[in-house]
C-alpha cells in the first residue's frame, strides 16, 4: 500500500510490532508497537538490516521519505556509514526505548549494566571487537555467559536497526553452551529453615512465604497487583506471566493472610 497520512494515523496496535511497507519507496515503512508507538523505518541491504529514521509526527512522511532515499543512495555508492555513539549513551537509549517496552527488560538492563558495561562504557560501537568480548564471556559462568549472550545480541540487533551498526560483533563468536539446568530441590527441612527466617523479614519476609507456597516465578509475585486477585483465586493475566499463558492460583488461607499483612501501594501487594 501506498503510505500516507490518514494511512499513519488510521494503524491500529495489536499484540505485537508489525511493520506495514511503503509499495512506492522499496524497504520503505511505519513500524508500530504494540503501544501504539509510530515510528518510520527502512529494511535495507542483504542482511535486511532495519534503520529506524525517527517517530512519527516528530519526523513528518516527507522528511523520513527523503532520509531512507538519502540511505540508499549512500549504500548504492559505498558512502554510508553508521553514526557513532559510545556504548554507555547507546546502553541508556536502549533502556529507555525498547527495554521498557517489554515485560524482562529489566533483566536486560540489569545483565548488560552489571557484566558488560565496566569494560565497554567508553568504547563507540563500531570498535567492539570479539576480541573485547572474549574476557567478559570468559570470566562469566555458563548459565550467566548463555543469558548474557541472547541480551547482548538483542543490544547490538536494536544498534543496528538504529543506524549505530553495519554488524554485529557477536556474528564471529560463537554462542555459550547453555548451562546444565538444576537438579537438586530444597529439602523439607530447608524449606522449615527458610520458612522460619522469613518471619523476621517484613514484606520480603512474605514475599518469600508465597514463593513458597505458590511455586511461582520471583517476578511474577513481585510485580502481584491487587486486581489480580480474585475471591479464592489469584489470576495471573497472560501479560504478566513468562509464558504468556493466563496462571490460576487457589488462594488459601495461609496465603490470604500473608498478602493482608502486607503495605500494598499503587495497586501493587509489594510497593
């Protein structure tokens, strides 16, 4: 389809991002999130690389129409070049545009801050080389360098479709073995030790007891809303559960009392 304005404004958002193409300027499109962000963007070269040119009504169609035009006669003439930005400005960009879009990016901001950000902070992105990587992958622990991998490739595939990056660095490495997933279990009597303790510990103390009790994700009753629950039930709505599934918990008497003695706020069990 043709992209216009009354074509920008009438995109509706749906459960995910979707990149609606312009037929008249090829790689050309509006990209839109499932918040109903508009932003203009062009897919271009042989690994589809995606540029976003700016967020629409602050960049107009005519102007991003010209930028990808301005693009792809540089790529034709071997004269584009990405613009340069350090590591630790890119890091807060991407925090700030695209981890809060989605439900871990907290995960992502955590990970990429704790083990990557000390040795690459002052470097731009264009000079991270797999030779700057190797020592932080190396130093990490199996499960820790796996996880850290799959965000770090999310990191430099955003740089890239910011124009930051031609290529990932992470293209010549290979990917961590994933670690050997956990067999041993807290015992009966380990559990009646942690139990025992938590009732000393206030809010965290509870939130812990319904770890307990619900066998749930540490997040998913971290971030509990009051709206959440339901009579002698605590509904988990699709959105907030890692598996995008709807999770029903009974509530029994033990957790009924443990979430009323807790100074919910903003809607949330734990402020």
């Amino acid at each position: 389809m043709k992209i216009s304005d009354a074509t920008i404004r009438s995109l509706k958002p749906t459960g995910k991002q979707v990149m609606h193409r312009d037929s008249t300027l090829p790689g050309f499109g509006v990209r839109i999130t499932p918040k109903g962000a508009r932003s203009f963007c062009l897919m271009h070269g042989p690994e589809r690389t995606i540029t976003t040119l700016g967020r629409y009504p602050i960049i107009s169609l005519a102007e991003a129409r010209e930028a990808a035009k301005r693009i792809l006669a540089q790529k034709t003439l071997g004269q584009y070049q990405p613009r340069s930005i350090r590591f630790s400005a890119a890091l807060d960009l991407f925090v700030k545009t695209h981890c809060s879009e989605i439900k871990t990016g907290h995960e992502y901001e955590r990970m990429l801050r704790r083990e990557f950000f000390p040795s690459l902070q002052s470097l731009t992105l264009e000079k991270i080389t797999p030779h700057d990587l190797a020592p932080i992958f190396d130093a990490l622990s199996p499960s820790i360098a796996y996880h850290g991998y799959n965000y770090l490739k999310a990191f430099f595939n955003w740089a890239i479709q910011r124009s930051y990056l031609e290529h990932s660095p992470l293209v010549r490495m290979k990917k961590p073995k994933k670690g050997k997933a956990r067999e041993r279990v807290l015992t009966d009597d380990e559990l009646r030790c942690v139990w025992n303790v938590t009732g000393n510990l206030g809010t965290y103390g509870s939130l812990v007891r319904l770890l307990i009790l619900w066998g749930c994700r540490r997040g998913e009753v971290a971030a509990l809303r009051l709206e959440y629950v339901k009579e002698d039930w605590v509904v988990l709505p699709a959105h907030a559960v890692k598996n995008n599934r709807e999770h029903r918990i009974p509530l029994a008497p033990m957790a009924r009392e443990l979430l009323s003695s807790v100074p919910a706020k903003s809607g949330y069990a734990f402020a």
